[in-house]
C-alpha cells in the first residue's frame, strides 16, 4: 500500500478490523491488557470489583496500540520494546478512560461502551472519584517512567484536556462558524493525547528529532480525523452501533464540524437550523431530529467526511519519514480503519 497516495485512504479499503491492525503488536497488547487486568487493585473489594467491570467493557484500544506500534516502528531496527513502553501504553489508556468516565459525568450520560456508565449505575460524586483514582494510577506509571520530558507532555496533556472540555462548555449552542476555534477543542480534547502517546515512544527509544516531530505531527492529525469522525457519527449512527447515545452533542448544544459546515451556508436551512440551536428547541425529540434532517438533507455528512480525509492525509503524510516495517504499515492502516468508520 502507498503511504503517500490519497487513493489508499479512500474507497477501496476492504473491511478492516483494528484487531488485525494491531496484530503486529498483538504480545505487546496482550501485557497491557494484563496489566490492567492485575495491577488496578483497591483494598476495598467494591472498588476493585469496579474497575475491573470498567477495563472488562471494552474499549477499542485504539491509543496503547498506536503507542506501541510508534513505539515499535521508531526502535533501533525495529526492535522489542522494553517494559517501561508497556507502561507508556497503559497509561495513555488509563488517562483516556477516567476522562470518559469524567465526561460522562459533565454530559449526563447513561451509556458508554454498551454499558450503563459509572454515573448512572451509581451516582457522580463516586464517578468523579473512580475518573480520579484513575488519573492517580495514571501518575504512578509516568513517574516508573523516569523521564522527566514525559512527564511534562503528559501534563501537558492533562490541562489540554480539561480546557477543551471548558472550551467546548462555553460555545454550547453558539452558532456563529469558528473553526479554528473547532479545531483548537478538538486539539485539546482528543489530538493532544494521541500525539503524546505517538512521539512518546520515539522519544524514550532516543529517537532524533526529526522523527519524533513527525510522529507527534501524524498523532495530532490522526487525533483531530478521529475526533472529526467521533462527530459525524454522532449525526450518523445510532445508539447500538456507537454503544453509546447517539445525536447527543447537538442535544446538549455541541455544535460540532456537520452542524457548522450547514450553518456557514446563511441560506435558509441554515437560519432554521440556527434557530433550532439557539431556542434549545433541538434538546426536544421533535427539535433534534429536524436538526438532524437538516444537516443531512444540505450536504453536512459530506463536507464532514472530506474534512476528515484532509487531516488523514496529513497523518500519512507524517509517516513518510519511517523505515519500511509492519509497524509502519499499521499505522498507516489505522488512518484507513477510522475512515471505513464514516462509511
Ligand atoms: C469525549 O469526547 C471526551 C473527551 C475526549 C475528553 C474529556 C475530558 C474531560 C472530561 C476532562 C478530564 C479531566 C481531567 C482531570 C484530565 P466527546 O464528548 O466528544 O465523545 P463522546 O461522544 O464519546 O462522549
Ligand atoms: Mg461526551
């Protein structure tokens, strides 16, 4: 597959299954889903119990995976991995999932990898305090790390995420088209953390300088294609395919990359869909799925997923500098998987 041809990220991609994708890596992930399994232990046998049910539910694994095979694609000859990349791999997924269970405390929500999530099945002060302890496991791991530049990204990574969630909390059900301001949420809340899990694996191998710019440069498009993605969806899927509620951002008043691409339009589904938003009219069912027609009906699923290749492209793009290897076939796949998802 060419890594630098837009053809390979369009139509043509057999169905893909992130499984495989990460195959190349596939004793690697098995140690981290070891670890999660064993080592997010509490002397309280309930909150233990807890986490356990939280890691069991899944999840796609979509960011250790992209740690290690970075990781694996940047090492001297392509080489095994160390444990402490094991450790950078767990933490980038324990650092994704207590700010899930975090945002589904800001968001209400009941429904999250097909399960009832924290909050609803029990309350939010305990699912504030389950995101947490996750954050705390989260410092233990960066600190064995001994890397004291890692720990800077990764803090980094953690004030990105709460400012884009407060970002996005100050724009609810604002219509006026801002994409640099989009793209800066989207940056925060999602491409930070995949760039910090990309460029830190290079980065502990002693990569140069070049490389590893050019594996933050492919998590950061990656993160903002995925986050992009994560938006479409929400207009386009349904609620047992995304095993969580689907059409959600709009009913809060998110307005989000479909909704902007139809309101830029000033015609005149555009003023209506404008009103939908500002009367919170669209946190009605009849409201939302008026909404929803309109930016299906005028293009916004289309622009959207254009959108989305722009920044898959760049990631391949990014990818250019690296050997020949499997692992670099992967990552290059990966950018393919999360498109075949706006199919
Ligand atoms: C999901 O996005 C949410 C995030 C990617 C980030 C959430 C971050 C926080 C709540 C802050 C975390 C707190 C600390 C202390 C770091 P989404 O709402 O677009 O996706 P969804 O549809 O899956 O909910
Ligand atoms: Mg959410």
């Amino acid at each position: 597959m060419s890594l630098t041809s837009s053809s390979s990220i369009v139509e043509s991609t057999p169905a893909l299954e992130l499984a495989s994708l990460l195959d190349p890596v596939c004793n690697e992930m098995r140690l981290v889903e070891k670890w999660l399994e064993s080592n997010l232990i509490d002397d309280s046998p309930f909150v233990a119990s807890l986490l356990s049910q939280i890691f069991r539910a899944g999840g796609k694994r979509i960011r250790p995976g992209l740690v290690l095979l970075s990781s694996r694609a940047t090492s001297p000859g392509c080489g095994e991995l160390a444990s402490r990349h094991i450790v950078l791999a767990v933490l980038t997924e324990l650092i994704h999932t207590a700010s899930l269970i975090h945002d589904d405390v800001i968001d209400k929500a009941s429904l999250r990898r097909g399960q009832e999530t924290v909050n609803r099945k029990w309350n939010d002060r305990l699912a504030v305090l389950v995101g947490d302890l996750l954050f705390a496991q989260a410092s233990i791991c960066l600190a064995r790390l001994m890397n004291p530049v890692i720990v800077g990204i990764y803090g980094q990574v953690l004030g990105d995420l709460c400012s884009g969630e407060i970002k996005q909390m100050n724009h609810q059900y604002v219509c006026k088209v801002d994409w640099e301001a989009y793209l800066h949420k989207s940056i925060c809340k999602t491409a930070s953390l995949f760039a910090a899990g990309c460029h830190s694996g290079p980065i502990l191998n002693g990569a140069n300088d070049q490389l590893i710019a050019a594996m933050k440069d492919y998590g950061t498009n990656l993160g903002i294609c995925f986050q992009i993605i994560d938006d479409l969806l929400d207009v386009t899927g349904t609620s047992t395919e995304l095993g969580k509620a689907a059409g959600s951002d709009l009913v809060h008043g998110v307005v989000t990359a479909p909704a902007m691409f139809v309101l830029e339009r000033q015609d005149e589904p555009a003023r209506r869909l404008a009103e939908l938003i500002k009367s919170r009219t669209v946190s009605h069912p009849d409201g939302i799925a008026e909404a929803l027609a309109i930016i299906r009906e005028n293009g916004g699923v289309e622009a959207t997923v254009r959108l989305s290749r722009d920044y898959a492209q760049r990631s391949l793009d990014a990818l250019c500098i690296l050997p020949s290897s499997p692992f670099k076939e992967s990552l290059a796949s990966i950018v393919d998987y999360l498109l075949m998802r706006t199919h």
